[in-house]
C-alpha cells in the first residue's frame, strides 16, 4: 500500500511540481526539435513518433499558464516560460498553417506535414494556447495570432444557419467527408466535445481581448450548450449531433459532464453578467450533482462511460476523468457550500494515488492500475495526453483552495 498525501493545497503544490519536473525532463526533443511525439508508460521517449498539434498546444498551453501561476519573476515561472516559448515557436514553425490559416493535425517525428486537416477542436486549442502565452509574455504578435485562429473558426467552422461549428474540414477549409476526432468517435458533423472547446477557447480569448466580436460567438457557444447539448431534465452532455442537432449518442461521458459543469461555470464569471450567472447557476449545480450521485465507483473512482441502450457503468477509470473531478466537485462545493464534497473529493485524490500514479517512472498512467489491470499499454505521453488535464487540475484546485478560504 502507498503513503498517500492528504487532499489539501500543499498537495496540489507537490503533485504540481511532479508533474512540471517529468515533462521538463521526459518531453522535449533535443534531437529533432520541438517535443518528442510520444514517451511511453515507462518513460522512454519514442524519437519516431509523429507529432500531433493537440499535445503540442496543450503543452504551450500549460508552460504558460504555468508561468503566470507560478510569478514570472520566479525561477519556476522563467523555466516553464522557456519551455512555453519552445513550444510556439516550434508551432509556428512547423504546424502554423501560412497558406491557408490555422493548424494543421500531424506532423512525423522530422517536423513535416503528414495530415493537413483542420480540425475545429485543434484550432480552438491553439487559441486557447495562444491567451496563455500572451498573457505571459505580453507580446501583441501572440495576441494578433489567437484572433488570426478565431477568425478561421468563426468564418470558416460556424454554421450561420443552424448555429454551433462543424467538426472539421480539409486543409484549404473545404468540405470533409471525415469528421472525426479519432476512431472512438461518431462520423457527425457536430460534437459536445468540440463545443466543450470552441467554450473554453473562447472564453480565454474574451479574458485577455474582452470585445465585441469575441463576446457574441462566446455567448453563442453557450446558447448551443443549453439549446442542444445538455439534456436539462437528466443533467448530461448529449455527445455527437447531426447537423440539425439530433442527438446521434447512445451513451454519455461522466467526465465531460463534471469538465463542463467547471467550465461552463469559468465562461460565466469571465463574462461577468450577473443575469447570466443566476440563469445558469441552478443548471450548473445541477449538472455537478447529477454527477456525483450517479459515477462514482467502488474504488471511489469516477468512472466515464454509461450506456443508455444496455445501461452498463464501466468501472474503468482514467486519469484525465478524475483529474477533472477533482476540480468540478470542489467547484461544486464552492458553489453550495456541501461538506459531503470534501469526502468524495479526498477519496478520488487517494484513488489517484494509489491507481494512477506511476511510484517507478513517474507521471500518471492513462488507465487506473485496479485489479492487475495493464496499465502499461497506453503512452505517458502523446498524441492524447498531456500536462493539461492533471496538470491544469492541480492549479485549479489550488486556486479553488484560496478561494474557498476567503470566503
């Protein structure tokens, strides 16, 4: 059995500095440039790999915000500025799109163009990157990038008859007949976990650049939110829509729904409406609840999938799942003041503990190690994975901590 920490601010700070140190010291490419394209689950970089934009903007993303969390004039906030400035210029080298606009999905392990699509979920993740780093560096190229990144979204993904965005497009923006995010995914045109993202881009993007144009599409996304994606009697995401958005799932994801319940919460407060927050604040509530009364498992886990068809839970639980729970219950709890939270909170920080984190080779293993489960089989790091998830949860739950001092 572990030692395990406690769940308080001091443990996020540690786990947070675990999590800075393994990426400093696993991720970056000192042969090819850039950040290698995977690191497997026992650490070892794959200097092959192809490199996708998801990781490499979740990576700037995280080095930046990093920064600003950590003070600037510290020596944690110069070194994970560094390594943020790494991360874009090596976008703007190699997947910043010049003739076209936008980024394209992949490149080999050489920096070279392998899959020039345009996915609207990977432009939102280079917005939401590139107010990061802005607001670390300040420089107004950065800032004249995200809008560049906005623009495309807005001109070339939004549907200007039925609202929301479309999936994805080619490289010169034209039609796909691939949607797809990847294989797991449904083949619509419209997706809960790209409006997830085009939320929380542009909610960032209204924070550092708060105008006109950019508060209408953000009102927008939540418009579509509480129009189409959430089930408002039952407190779920609908996940993958047609055009006209009917509803194409036969499942829902309790991750996403606990990861929405906190951002949706986040796009409210940045917009700062007063008659907003108190019309969405019960839905929000709402939706957190939903969660907790029905994901948890034995292990204290969140679990992720539910079938609606054959109403089968899957105890399996993933580290990015319990990340964002982490920072949704305690939002919940700051919200409602429940001390019952405190409990389920502390029961998913010893789960991670105990099941996902890696006492050998560090970072957190994509699939929880219960019951001799092979958690080997899925990288540390990759096209999917990436300081975001746990990496954002302990600065979250931090701040989450601060305020629920002062109050």
């Amino acid at each position: 059995m572990k030692s395990c920490q406690k769940f308080t601010r001091q443990a996020m700070v540690d786990e947070l500095n675990l999590i800075t140190d393994w990426w400093q010291s696993h991720s970056i490419d000192l042969k090819n440039g850039g950040f290698v394209g995977e690191v497997n689950s026992a650490g070892i970089p794959q200097h092959s790999a192809s490199k996708g934009i998801i990781l490499n903007s979740r990576i700037l993303w995280f080095f930046s915000e990093l920064a600003v969390f950590s003070g600037l004039e510290t020596q944690q906030g110069k070194s994970a500025l560094a390594t943020a400035t790494r991360s874009y210029q090596y976008m703007m080298a190699h997947f910043d799109d010049t003739q076209f606009g936008g980024a394209v999905w992949e490149l080999n392990h050489l920096g070279e163009c392998v899959d020039s699509k345009k996915q609207t979920y990977a432009q939102c993740f280079c917005i939401y990157a590139f107010c990061a780093y802005y607001q670390a560096t300040g420089k107004q190229q950065v800032l004249d990038k995200a809008m560049s990144y906005f623009s495309m979204v807005e001109r070339y993904t939004r549907d200007q008859d039925l609202g929301g965005y479309i999936e994805a497009f080619q490289n010169n923006w034209l039609p796909i007949e691939d949607f797809r995010l990847s294989e797991k995914d449904m083949n619509t045109p419209k997706s809960m976990n790209t409006h997830l993202h085009v939320l929380e881009a542009f909610s960032a993007l209204y924070k550092v650049n708060p105008c006109g144009e950019v508060e209408e599409s953000l009102r927008h996304v939540l418009s579509m939110f509480k129009q189409h994606i959430i089930d408002l009697e039952s407190g779920h995401l609908k996940l993958f829509f047609s055009n006209d958005w009917q509803d194409q799932s036969s499942s829902f994801s309790y991750g996403h729904d606990i990861e929405a319940s906190w951002l949706i919460w986040e796009a409210l407060e940045i917009l700062a409406d007063s008659e907003l927050l108190n019309e969405w604040r019960p839905l929000v509530i709402h939706m957190a609840q939903v969660c907790v009364k029905e994901s948890l498992g034995i292990h204290g886990q969140v679990c992720e999938d539910y079938d609606k068809v054959t109403q089968y839970k899957a105890p399996d639980a993933y580290w990015w799942v319990q990340a964002e729970a982490l920072v949704g219950f305690l939002n919940l709890f700051h919200l409602t003041g429940d001390k019952h939270l405190n409990a389920i909170c502390e029961n998913i920080w010893q789960f991670i503990q105990q099941y996902h984190k890696d006492p050998v080779a560090g970072e957190w293993f994509w699939l929880a190690n219960i019951d001799g489960a092979n958690c080997h089989q899925n990288y540390k790091a990759g096209f999917w994975k990436a300081p975001y998830h746990n990496g954002r949860a302990m600065m979250e739950v931090i701040k989450l901590f601060d305020k629920l001092k002062q109050s």
